[in-house]
C-alpha cells in the first residue's frame, strides 16, 4: 500500500517548555515514509518516566503509551488504514542478534523512542515504524487500550523474568503502588492465580485501597512494615519481590521480604542497590534482577488476556482527560492520588 493522502495540513500540539508548563503551539501533520504508518492518536496514558520532560522540557512531543488509528500508510507497508492499535516505545532494528531472538527490548542498534526521541502520543498524530505497531481488536476502547503497554507490558515481564529462575512462585510482594506496580498487581492475579497472596506497600492510601480491590494485600508503610505484614499473613517470606519504585528503600525492604531462593526484580529506575552479597545473595540463593519495559512478542497473550479481563483491568484507569487539560493532568498524577491518567482525544 502507498495511500499518503493526507487531508489535515496542520495540527495543534502541546509543548512542554519545562518548569512543570505545557502551552500549545502549531505543527504540521507528518507523512509517513517507506514503511511507515500515520496514526492519529486516540488516548495516550501519564507515565512517572514523563517527570524529567514535565519539569525539564522536551523538543519533541512526549507521550509513550500510545493508541490509535491508522490514518495513512507509507510505501511498503501491510497496514489497513483504520486498523487500530497501539504503539510499541522502542524502535528495534529487527535484525540484530537480540531481536533476532526476540528481546526486541534489548535492540542492540535500537532506532528510536516513541515520545523521547520522536514525537509521541500527545500530538493528534504521530508517524511510526510499521514493526512497532500492534492491532487490536475494535472492542477494546482506546483508553484502555494504553494499559497493554507499559501496566500489562511491564508487568507481566518482571514476572516472567523472575520465573525464568523461580518457576514455582507462590507469593509475590510490590514494593510502591503506583500505575506501574497496580499493574504487577493485576499481571500477577491474571498469570499465577487469583489465589496467590500479593503484598504490595505504599504511603498513599488511595493507591493502597485500589491494590486492595484488585485483590492484593495493602501495607501501608505509615503504620506497618512489609516484614511484619508478611508475617502477621502466617509467613516468613515471600518467593519474589517486585521493585516499582525506583527508590533504594524500596529495593531493600523488597530484598529482605524475600525468603530463599527469593528473586527480586528491579523494574522502576532511580536509586541504587546496597549489598550484602554473601548474606543476601549467597547464603541464601537470591537473584536480584533488571526488567526492562517487555518483548514485542508479549503483546499476543496480553491482547487475549485484555479481551478476557477488561472490567479488572479498567479499575487501573481513574482518572480521565481531554488534550486541552494534559497540564491539570500531570499535577494531578504528580500529587500521587491517582491510579492511571489518561489523555483521550
């Protein structure tokens, strides 16, 4: 296919000029090249990664949790215009050693970031590599749809990563519970079983009362700590641990909650790891692992897994908002008293 038509000249876009202030500017609507889509975005979700560009600036258009319709195509592309779908971060190459087997995450010649390097899900419309776009089914929503990104993405992959050396996981502890460690939360649920006890720890009583209706154990950090929870639940720990909130005092209570043969995985960026190693990693037979975002290939189970669980799911998603209030959005995300923030256009 090689339809480039392309009926909107212009666009309305927002420009984070940094100091915590977004205004909006006009841009013109991109064309897609050889192997290119034009999606014109339909909701992109707030992620805590978006902070540095919030507060900093960004040249480019932020947004990397994007979903959309395919308006155009470019030359070379198997694309229906009208497909739905959403967006994959990462540009993979597609060719090199990692991608070759899979680890599309782990590019070794990686081209781009949708909404870092390149524009993102903010403006109407955003052009992107083919490989990078996933269709979905049309009754999904398009607010919804965001979560098979970075809250199913994500979070189904720490878990598969910690199996790869704990394949019998029976109890699971998060430390933070934000957007991304409600997603662990549901992930967990969905993967291992309702049945399986999930801790997960936060000083925000909102987050912790949304955990708890996803089904995990809520441990509020202002009156309890992780250690005695488990233990008040008639254990001595926990077979993995989830880090989601980048900071060293979550990485260390997440590492002493875990029981032998214990796997803490470390998914949100930030601070760093004290060890202990023959203490904590040795005696014990502990692994301490990176995850990073997810795999190409994941989207397939996640995508029936959506279709399967939609309502659980959309409890993630609390707060909904136009392209006109990405500002109100991001101080409302910011003060902490939210699940997921949605952009829908």
């Amino acid at each position: 296919m090689g339809d480039t038509s392309n009926p909107v000249q212009t666009m309305s876009i927002p420009l984070f000029v940094g100091s915590g202030r977004i205004e909006y500017g006009e841009k013109e609507v991109p064309v897609p090249g050889r192997g290119q889509l034009l999606l014109q975005v339909k909701a992109n979700a707030l992620c805590g990664s978006d902070r540095g560009q919030f507060y900093e600036g960004s040249s480019t258009t932020p947004g990397h949790e994007a979903s959309g319709i395919v308006a155009a195509v470019g030359p070379g592309t198997n694309t229906v215009i009208g497909t739905p779908g959403v967006v994959f971060l990462m540009g993979y190459c597609g060719q090199c050693q990692n991608c070759n087997q899979g680890y599309t995450n782990q590019c070794l010649d990686k081209q781009a970031d949708y909404g870092f390097s390149h524009d993102g899900g903010y403006g109407p419309f955003m052009v992107i590599d083919e490989n990078v776009f996933f269709a979905i089914d049309k009754s999904i929503p398009m607010a919804e749809a965001t979560m098979i990104l970075d809250i199913m993405g994500t979070g189904g992959h720490a878990l598969k990563r910690a199996s790869l050396v704990r394949p019998d996981i029976r109890s699971v502890a998060i430390t933070g519970a934000g957007p991304i460690g409600l997603g662990v939360v549901a992930m967990a649920k969905l993967i291992l079983g309702h049945e399986t006890p999930v801790f997960i720890t936060d000083f925000i009583p909102y987050r912790l009362e949304l955990a708890e209706k996803m089904g995990a154990i809520p441990v509020n950090l202002n009156n309890r700590t992780l250690t005695e929870a488990i233990g008040q639940s008639g254990m001595v720990g926990v077979d993995i641990a989830i880090d989601t909130s980048g900071k060293s005092d979550g990485r260390r209570t997440a590492l002493e909650a875990l029981n032998k043969r214990g796997v803490l995985v470390c998914v949100g960026h930030g601070q760093e790891l004290n060890l202990s190693v023959s203490h904590d990693l040795i005696a014990a037979e502990r692994a301490v692992l990176g995850s990073e975002y997810f795999r190409y290939d994941e989207f397939e189970e996640n995508h029936e897994l959506m279709l399967e669980n939609l309502p659980y799911l959309s409890q993630i998603i609390t707060h909904r908002c136009k392209a006109t209030e990405i500002q109100e959005a991001y101080e409302l995300f910011f003060a902490g008293e939210t699940g997921k923030v949605v952009i829908e256009q």
